[in-house]
C-alpha cells in the first residue's frame, strides 16, 4: 500500500472522533488551523509528545466512530500525538478488531476457535455469510471468551456510540439480528448463568457473583466489599505484602510466579513513580473466569487493584481488557466512576492520605497482548510485541518504572487473603498451591462454566460436576498453550506441581473436554492456525516456526502411521526450536498442544 498520509484529509466525523477524546487541537502543531501566533512558536508540541499513549484509545475512538481507520484520520490522530505516521500504521494494523481498508459499518465477529468450532462454528459461519447483506462483514475469530455458551457472535456498529450485541449460544437467525439491529438483539444472560455454583455460602471468590447487583457499590460494601481495603490501610503497604506472601498466592495466569515476591520487588524500587497493571486480556482458547469475575463482581476487581496498588506504592492503575467484552467494560466504567464519586478512588481513598486511580484501556484483538511486557508496550503506543528481560517489570516496567502486573483472578484472591488472614487462606488448597483456583470448564460437558475449587481437587472430579459425557476422547487443561490428557488420566491432581509430574499443565484453568464425534486433527490444526496468527512475527524460531507447523499439520491430516512420519518428525525438530528460543511464553507454548495428542493420544497413528 502506498502511504500519502499528508494528502489525505480526515472527515468531519473522524476530526470529532479524535477531538472528543483529546479535546480540540490548541494550535496547528495538533492539527488547528494555522494563526499568526503559530508562526511565531510551535505551541503544545511538547505535551502532544508526552501523549503517545493515547494512540490506542485514539484508534479505538476512529474505528469505533468509522468502522474503519482512513489515512486521513491516522494522520489527523498522528499530529495531534506527533506521532509518526509509518509507527501509527504499524501499529493500527496490528491488532485483529482494526481495519485501514474500507468496511462496512457493522462487523459480526464469529468464534471459530476450539469450544465453538465443537459446536457447529463451521455451519455457523456458512449459514451467517449467506443471509448477511453488504451492509455488514463477517470476521472469523479467535476465542470470544464465551465458550460455556458456544458457538458465540459478536456484532459491533460503529456510530456515535459504537453498539455491540453477543449473540450465545448463537443460530443464524440469532446472529443476523444482532448483525442487523444491535440494539433489539436480545440481552446477554446475566453473569451467575455462567457460574453452576453461584450462591454456594463455600464459594470464596465467586460468592458474591448472582448474589450482589454488580452496578451497585451499596450491595457490593453491604456483602463485605471494602473490608479487605480497610484492613489493608491498618497493616501498612509492609504488611499487606507479608501477608500476601506468607498465604502462599501465586500468579493465577499460567507462569504462577510468587505474587508477595513480586510485590516486594516493586515497592523496594527506589526509582518512581511506580505502576500496578492489571492484565484483563484473556484471550486464552477456553478461558473465560476473568469475564465472569468483571461482569458479576466488578467492584471486587477495583477494590483489589487498590489494595496492590497501596502495597507496592503505585498511584495509578491500568486495567488492560481485551476489546472483546463490550459488558464487562460497560461495567468496569460504572464500578471505577462510582468508586471515584464516593471516595474510593482518588486524591485521598477513605480519606487515608492514599492518592490512586484507575483508567481503563482497551485492546483490540491480540493473543500476544497476554503477555506482561508486550501489554506494556501495547499502552505505550506501541505494537504489541514482547521485550527481552531482563530487566524485569519489577524494575523497568510501563514506561520504564517499576510496575506490578497481575491478572484479574490473582488480584481477587488478595481479598480474602486480608479479610480471613494468610494462615487460613494457607490452610485451602496444598502446601505448594494454595488457595481456591477458578476453572473454566466447556466443550464435551452438560453443565459448562466456571467452578470454584480448593487446589488439589482431581480432574475427574471437576468434570464430574460439570456433567462429563460417557464417550470422552480427550481433555484439553491449559488451553492452546496446554496439552491434552487422555480418559485415564482423570486422577491427576489439578495442582501446579501435579500437572507438572503429570507431564501437563494448569495453565490458566482452562478445562475442555472433546467427545468422540470431534476430529482430533482437525482441532490440532485450528490450534495451529491460531498459534501462527497470533504470533507477533519479532522473533524468528516463533514466525518461522508456527507457519511450519501449520503447514505440516495440514499435510498430514488427512494421512496417518507411516504416511505421516516425516511431517511428525519434522514437527518435533520445529517444535523443540520454538520451546528453546523464542522470546515469550506463546512461541514456547506454541508446541505443546500438538506434542502431548501425538504422544498421549497417538493423534495420527
């Protein structure tokens, strides 16, 4: 594509897209009309330069006004952020739920991943794409998170406002309407459907999900909220962190980090100011707690943010959330506004002399996104692409400070931690995993959802809950970047170190289970396509190596025993090179799913 950005004028429309967000231009340095004071100094360039950061919501604020992002709006949002326009191209096209080419105004993003793609994506897809007129575009996509209610639509109408409608479990008649009209599409089930447990006394991080109006901070502080934020101000940033590291809590997204340690490390950082990052882009196949936990309970994510936040000295919060979860973010915005007029954020929290806010940012449709450093650069205004570490974000974080980052379900768990002390959060769970772990459980299953359980639990028994079916083929733990177990292996103990001698992975809790009329191979390979999408292409052994992988799945699908040998031998050699040398956890993970069905469930013999 040739790029003639000083050519191209942005519309009225697209000008007031940028200018509601950044307000009018101050001078023609942003993009005003020149005036003779201009020609006499270069007003407002300095502060425009301070504001890359805005060049995210700046491109959600066009495409969500547009439907799209022109040369002439990337170049109006370039000069009021002086901005490059090549670096804004690249980055504007970088994210999935973008578009720098012409389309039309609503987009109905459909799921073709591993849960919906179980249950019928495929047909969906078909039969969507041949009612839909050219008035909208369908866009097959990576996990929705939705997967307890697949297959799963999202529609998305830009104007002013943007409207969303999700259709799940979604027919065509279903998703052509909310294509069609957003707004007369029917309501989203309320967030307890997705938790079969939901009012369960025993549940400690779901219990208050069905139970609480999670619009209402009055219901939220009448069933306990801001017990734990209140202890935390009477320990000290020391003590909460103690007592976060003597319960035990590891990070709940996979790496399981010990989270007192990381906090520690942080608030020792002589160099400030210091950040707290919440990572609320899960955009794991399979995984959908962090969802849930937003939309059911959104006040407990805010009060626990603040908590981290006064522990390890930070005084803003960033909430990364995936772009994908239009009510999760609707609810977030109220729970941060409503919390700030009453004093629970701001210049001085429950008047303790605390100062600390949140502000909210969306991503747009990138796996990588997950990972700590590319979400940092991702906020920065930057692609989002991994970092080499070290340093560590302990020490040279967002924006190059010392910054704290934790997913959404490790942050909830400091709650309990401070309103029932460390010795008795310890007491749940095992000596080496600790506390209560959310699983996602989808697929082959009557009851789908999330379930709250004491680590230890076994396999079998939280299938057994969700109502496995009698002709199990597989169990996918850990999601795309985990590995599938076969039906006699349902006694594994569903702990960090058991997974591990098990020879699997925890991962993020994903739990999906896969019957007999689902072709293995051809769930292989939508896990490869996804792995070679998702890679962000800066590190060879990752954007070399996902492509050859896919390509040798898609020779050997149809071929089994010796046919295949070669294109499976070649798969390890790729396999053990991804592992070994890429930068980030998707490129060493990229593997693993493919791995453990060759040699756990003999895949293509």
């Amino acid at each position: 594509m040739d790029l003639h950005f000083g050519d191209s004028k942005p519309t009225d429309d697209e000008r007031a897209a940028v200018d509601a967000l950044l307000g009018p231009p101050g001078s023609s340095w942003e993009g005003a009309d020149r005036s003779d004071a201009d020609l006499r100094w270069a007003r407002g360039g300095r502060e425009a330069r301070d504001r890359r950061e805005m060049l995210l919501p700046g491109l959600h604020a066009i495409n969500d006004r547009i439907g799209w992002i022109s040369d002439g709006a990337l170049d109006y949002l370039c000069r009021r952020l002086t901005v490059p326009p090549a670096e804004a191209y690249g980055v504007a096209t970088f994210y999935a739920m973008f578009s720098v080419r012409p389309r039309p105004a609503t987009v109905l993003h459909v799921c073709t991943d591993l849960a919906c793609a179980a249950a019928g994506a495929s047909e969906l897809c078909a039969g969507v794409e041949a009612r839909l007129g050219h008035g909208a575009s369908v866009q097959r996509s990576p996990c929705l998170g939705l997967c307890e209610r697949a297959p799963a639509a999202l529609a998305v109408r830009a104007g002013d406002p943007v409207r969303t409608a999700v259709s799940a479990p979604a027919t065509v008649e279903a998703a052509v309407l909310a294509a069609g009209s957003p707004d007369s599409a029917p309501d989203e089930p309320p967030a307890a459907m997705a938790v079969p447990q939901a009012g369960d006394p025993a549940l400690t991080l779901l219990r208050r999900v069905g139970v609480v109006d999670p619009c209402s901070l009055d219901d939220y502080r009448a069933h306990g909220g801001y017990t734990a934020l209140r202890r935390a101000f009477g320990l000290g940033p020391a003590g909460v962190i103690r007592e976060v590291t003597d319960s035990g809590l590891v990070g709940r997204g996979g790496a399981a980090f010990p989270t007192g340690r990381k906090w520690q490390a942080t608030a020792s950082q002589p160099d400030h100011p210091h950040y707290l990052v919440c990572n609320a882009d899960e955009s794991e196949p399979g995984t959908f707690k962090d969802r849930v936990l937003m939309e059911g309970d959104p006040y407990a994510l805010v009060e626990a943010m603040t908590v981290a936040g006064y522990a390890v000295g930070a005084h803003r919060g960033y909430l990364y959330l995936r772009g994908e979860y239009p009510r999760a973010l609707r609810r977030l915005e109220h729970a941060v506004a409503q919390a700030r007029a009453r004093g629970f954020l701001g210049d001085d929290v429950l008047g303790q002399g605390y100062a600390f806010d949140i502000e909210i940012r969306r991503g747009a449709g990138a796996y990588i996104c997950g990972e700590e450093t590319a979400l940092f650069n991702s906020i920065e205004g930057y692609r989002g692409e991994p970092r080499s570490k070290p340093p560590f974000p302990v020490e040279k974080g967002l924006f190059g400070k010392p910054t704290v980052e934790n997913n959404v379900e490790t942050l909830v768990n400091v709650l309990p931690i401070l309103t029932m002390g460390a010795p008795a959060y310890a007491a749940i769970g095992t000596d080496r995993s600790t506390g209560p772990k959310l699983f996602c459980v989808s697929g082959g299953v009557d009851r789908p959802g999330i379930y709250e359980l004491p680590f230890g639990a076994t396999l079998g028994g939280v299938l057994a809950l969700a109502g496995v079916r009698e002709n199990l083929r597989a169990v996918l733990l850990g999601g795309a970047a985990g590995g599938f177990v076969r039906p006699d292996e349902l006694d594994i103990p569903l702990t960090f170190e058991g997974t591990r001698q098990a020879g699997t992975t925890l991962g993020s809790g994903v739990v999906m289970a896969f019957d007999d009329t689902v072709p293995l191979p051809r769930l292989l390979l939508r896990i490869a396509e996804f792995f070679r999408d998702e890679s962000c292409g800066q590190c060879v052994p990752c954007r070399v190596g996902t492509v050859r992988q896919e390509e040798a799945l898609h020779r050997i699908v149809r071929r089994t025993g010796a046919a295949a040998a070669d294109d499976i031998a070649l798969l390890r050699e790729v396999g053990r090179a991804m592992r070994d040398a890429s930068i980030c956890g998707l490129g060493q993970t990229a593997w693993n799913a493919v791995e453990s069905a060759i040699d756990r469930l003999g895949a293509y013999e």
